[in-house]
C-alpha cells in the first residue's frame, strides 16, 4: 500500500508542480516522477529548515514544494 500512495501523491504533486511551473503536466509516468523527486527533494528541505508534515495533505504538499523546486531548477540549468 505504502508504494501505491506514493505513486498517487507522486502523480498529483507533478501535476501541481507542472501547472505551476509551466502551465501544464507532464503525463502520467513524467507527473509521477517529478512528484516522487520532489517528494525526496521537499522532504530534504523541509528537514533541513526544520520543518516536518504528515498525513496524505502534509505529504502532497512536501512533494509540491520539492517539484517546484525541482522544475525551477532545470529551467535554471537549461537556460542558461
């Protein structure tokens, strides 16, 4: 159970993120990655400015903020 709610929340995440960030998503498996690399990268940063969240909303935020981060990032990279 553990591995399919990470998937879902994965897949919202990397919508949000995309229509954020670019106005759109990714499809399924580009939304699903860029949420579960956020949700990796959020919970770092949300560790290392100490804080913490639970639950499906607490997670699905963590993995929003850290696919933004990560979109803007590789906007960043790529243009220049």
């Amino acid at each position: 159970m553990g591995l399919i709610a990470w998937l879902i929340i994965g897949g919202l995440a990397g919508w949000i993120a995309g229509n954020i960030m670019r106005g759109g998503g990714f499809g399924i498996l580009g939304n699903i990655g860029v949420g579960v690399v956020g949700a990796v990268l959020g919970g770092f940063l949300f560790s290392l400015l100490g804080l913490s969240s639970g639950g499906f909303i607490g997670s699905l935020v963590t993995a929003t903020v850290g696919a933004v981060v990560l979109l803007w990032v590789i906007a960043k990279v790529k243009t220049g």
